[in-house]
C-alpha cells in the first residue's frame, strides 16, 4: 500500500493550493500515442487492494478510450480503467474486465469516477459521482504484482509502451 500512498500523495501536492492549483491534464486531439503521462508507481510489495478516482471530461464518441493503465511484466492489464465501450466505465484487474458500468459517462460533462476492489473479499465496485453504478466479487485472494509501470491517457500493450492512438483518452 504504500506505492498507492506515494501515488495519492504526489497527486494531492499537484492540485494543492498555489501554482498549479485546479490545473487539467488534457489530452487533445488528434489521437496520437504521444498523448500520455508516465511514472514508476513506487510499488515494491503486492498489492491487495486498489482505488482509482479520477475527474473525467470525455471529449470524443469513440470507444476504447483509458486513463488509468498499471503494467508489470508478463501482465500488461495488472489495472486499466477507462470506456470500453461508449459511454460505459470499464475496471480491470490482472487481465481480465471485472465489472462494467453502461452509460455512466456523458459527452463534455465532468463525472467522478472510482474504481475499487478488495483482494481478501474480492468485492470491486465502480461509483460515478458518487453512486454504485456497477459492484461484485472479482480476483478473491489474488494480489496486484509490484514493480510496475503507471500510465495516464493511454492503455499500455506492454510495460510503459506499445501504445494504441485509438485507445488515447481525449
């Protein structure tokens, strides 16, 4: 857990008070593969649990479009967040899409949205603006693998790279 402290944390400092305050990461168009933001994590244990939250303002009708990609190697999808399919939130844990939740993100409008799952219960969830929209029992007992790669605006083929412009957040 504390690679997820060192993540929340360099987050909080980003949108802290001061320069830099209420800023937006924006991806425009067009789609490209250099529209992403990449770090280490700083996990160095296994995780079992994870949050993703983010503020998300989709600009384009396409689908396949995430945000949020962990990789490691041997897994590519360790964690992916991001619309599968139009307007719905797909969550992804070790490869496989856990849950799904349909019509959760209007075009040009501001959602919050979270994702979480719980390895010792397996109990995942996806909220918009606050509200279950999509909840079950996934990957009870598994564990998220440490030593990977974090990536905003894109979905990862293989560890921090083989990006896709058509899976691009824009």
């Amino acid at each position: 857990m504390i690679g997820a402290l060192i993540l929340l944390t360099t987050l909080a400092v980003a949108a802290g008070e001061g320069p830099g305050h209420n800023q937006v990461l924006n991806f425009p168009y067009p789609a490209n593969v250099d529209n992403y933001l990449s770090f280490e994590a700083g996990i160095s244990e296994p995780l079992t649990g994870v949050t993703v939250c983010a503020w998300i303002r989709k600009s384009s009708t396409d689908s396949q479009r995430y945000w949020f990609s962990y990789a490691v190697s041997g897994s590519h999808n360790e964690i992916i967040v991001g619309e599968h399919g139009t307007g719905e939130v797909s969550f992804y844990v070790r490869g496989t899409r856990i849950l799904v939740a349909s019509d959760v993100l209007p075009l040009n409008q501001w959602t919050h949205v979270c994702t979480t799952w719980d390895s010792a219960s397996g109990d995942s969830a996806i909220y918009t603006n606050g509200e279950v929209r999509e909840s079950g029992v996934n990957k009870q007992g598994e564990t998220i693998t440490a030593g990977g790669s974090l990536v905003l605006g894109q979905e990862q083929d293989s560890v921090g790279g083989a990006f896709d412009a058509t899976q691009c957040f824009l």
